[in-house]
C-alpha cells in the first residue's frame, strides 16, 4: 500500500518549544519564562477589544488600513510599506516564502530566535548558522558566510535570548556589506526596550534589500492575540502582501493592536518599569557571580559556571515558584534567560539566586 509522505525536509523540522506556565503542584507561579509584559496590556486596549466582541460577526478589513494608519502615524512611517500578520512570526514567514526555496541557504546566527531555522526548512531551503562572538553577531563572520546560494540574513537586534544588541556602525556594515541578491531581516521584536532606536527603520529606508519587523506581543502585552507589522521599500511589501491571506487578522485583533500602539503613554511607562528592574537585576546577578550581559531587551541572560550549575539554579527557582527558560536548545546550556517582571517579582528572583549560590558556595 503506497504511504503518504511529507515534501523533503519537513520532518526535519524541529519543533519549537513555548516557555513553561505551569509547575506541578503549584497554583501561583511566577512565570518568567515567555518575555510578556509584567503590566499586561494598558486599559485602553482591553477597552478596545471587549468593544470589538460586539462584532463578532463581521469579517474583518482585507487592508488592515486603520492599524497601518495608526502604526505609521506613531512611527512616522508610510502606511502603504507597512504589512500586519499574525504575530511578527506571520511576516517572517512570508519572507522566506517568497524569497527562498530548495536550493537555497538563509543565514541564521549561532544563539539566535530558533523560528529562524524551522521557517528555512519550511520552504526547502537550507539554514546555515554563524558563529557569534561572545553572544554578540559577528558582522564579518555574516558577510563571510554569504555565498551564491544565500538569499536571506535573519538577525534579531536585540538579540533574543542573549538580549545583546549592534551598533549602528555594525549595522551599517552588515546592510552595506550584503550584495543585492541577499535580503536582510532585521527582527525588532524587543525594539521598544532598547531606548530610541529606531527598530531598523533607517535602513529599510536606505537600502532596498532589508525588512523590520514588529511585534504586539512584548511591550504591548499582547501575546495572546498574535499580532505583529514589518516594514520594508514598496515593492517589497508588494510581493509579501501577496502571500497573506485576506482575513489574517480578526476584527477584536486590529482593533487592540490599533488602540495599544496609540497609548504611548502606556508603552513609556512598561519600558521605564523594565529598564528600572533590568539595569538592578543585572547588577545583583554580576555581585553574586553570574555572569550577565547588558540587556538591551526585557530579559537578561544568566550565565553560570557549567550546566550542572544553570538546572540547579533552575530547580533552585522552581523550588520558589519561579519559571524561567533553560536556553540549551540556542547554544547556551549553562545560562537561563529571565524575563524582567515587576519590582515584586524582581525581588523573588533575586532573593530565590541569592539563596541558591550561598548554598552553593558554602557547599564548596
């Protein structure tokens, strides 16, 4: 009997793996372990979406138009260069789509978002990992890796899960440095943490090879609802725009979407909140000896002295109700990322560490 198989390539994939919410036996955990937003979503956008329940009936917009409006008149960007998709994800995965296939390789980097790969498989095309340099891109080791065959560079700036960010000479260069053929993808998800940078914006204004993504899932609390925008030269936008489907989002998702990226106010007041609690995190976690990176996002990398010592440090934390995310799966199995939370949570992390390493030392 003939069996039915998939295209070559899929079952490579490697499925990707969301961060815990759920400790056996616990009813209140701190989860720490997905990078949302300690304050939720801002009232105006809740507001929004219950009004939307009311038109559950309706199909939505085709043309997202409003939230495109809404986002360039923010951001200062041209609505028509602007495409929405279900989260950031949805747009990353139209540019692989239409841009690279068998035959193909899309650079990817060596602790960078695991999406990366598994959106390359998807298509037939082949990931091809560069090395990073002390959890930060490597700029020369990206050119040099670009061959013939390359069609995509993904790059996550601030990275997720080192939270380390380039320069913009080092930005410069990679976009410079890339011929034509190669589109880069400049992945901002955690833009709105990294003070004013522009996300990427700059570039995909000079160079006609490059697209930015947003997201609503980070600052805007908006993770359940998958939403997220990219940004990139006309005709671009035009070939992607091709590829998404007319009622990708929802009527009570445009409507959120719209209402949070206009509450700025709200948007100051998480990243204040986050740099706040990053910036003491970071310094607690290097007093006590853990390695940690400046974060550029809304979670830090914590480093410890082997792996044996990180699943300590991780059944230490879930021992106090705490999740976090073991990072081994990107190249780091003696590091957690921590999501930053608010002053409270913050505390329970610090307190949970601070318990654990003096019993490690004193068990020295």
């Amino acid at each position: 009997m003939t069996q039915i198989t998939p295209k070559p390539g899929i079952m490579d994939i490697k499925l990707y793996v969301s961060g815990e919410s759920k400790l056996a036996g616990r009813d209140q955990v701190l989860k720490l372990s997905s990078n949302e937003n300690p304050s939720g979503s801002s009232p105006a956008t809740r507001a929004a979406f219950a009004e939307a329940a009311t038109d559950l009936h309706r199909y939505p917009s085709t043309d997202h138009a409003s939230l495109r409006r809404a986002i360039g008149e923010v951001h200062g960007l041209d609505p028509e260069r602007i495409i929405c998709g279900v989260g950031s994800d949805e747009v990353l995965q139209f540019v692989v789509q239409a841009f690279a296939g068998v035959g193909d390789e899309v650079i990817t980097t060596e602790h960078g978002f695991s999406m990366y790969p598994i959106l390359a498989r998807m298509y037939g095309a082949t990931p091809v990992t560069v090395p990073e340099r002390e959890r930060r891109i490597d700029v020369d080791a990206v050119l040099a890796a670009v061959t013939p065959r390359t069609k995509i560079v993904f790059i996550a700036n601030p990275g997720n899960p080192t939270g380390t960010m380039l320069t913009a000479d080092e930005l410069e260069k990679l976009a410079s440095g890339l011929p034509g053929h190669v589109l880069l993808v400049h992945d901002g998800a955690y833009t709105e943490f990294a003070g004013d940078f522009d996300g990427g914006v700059s570039l995909v204004d000079r160079f006609p090879n490059v697209v930015m993504t947003r997201t609503f899932s980070k600052i805007y609390g908006l993770g359940g609802l998958r939403i997220g925008w990219g940004y990139a030269q006309r005709p671009l936008i035009e070939v992607l725009t091709r590829l998404r489907q007319p009622f990708n989002l929802s009527n009570a998702q445009l409507a959120a979407a719209e209402a949070a990226v206009r509450d700025q106010d709200f948007v100051d007041m998480c990243a204040a909140l986050n740099e706040q609690m990053r910036d003491w995190l970071h310094q607690v976690l290097n007093q006590m000896g853990i390695g940690c990176d400046v974060s550029y996002a809304n979670f830090v990398l914590a480093r410890f002295a082997n792996p044996d010592e990180a699943e300590a440090a991780d059944a230490a934390l879930r021992d106090a109700g705490i999740l976090v995310r073991r990072v081994g799966g990107y190249g780091l199995p003696a590091a957690l990322r921590i999501t930053v939370g608010d002053e409270e949570g913050t505390s329970r992390v610090v307190e949970a560490l601070r318990r654990f390493m003096t019993s490690r030392r004193a068990a020295e």
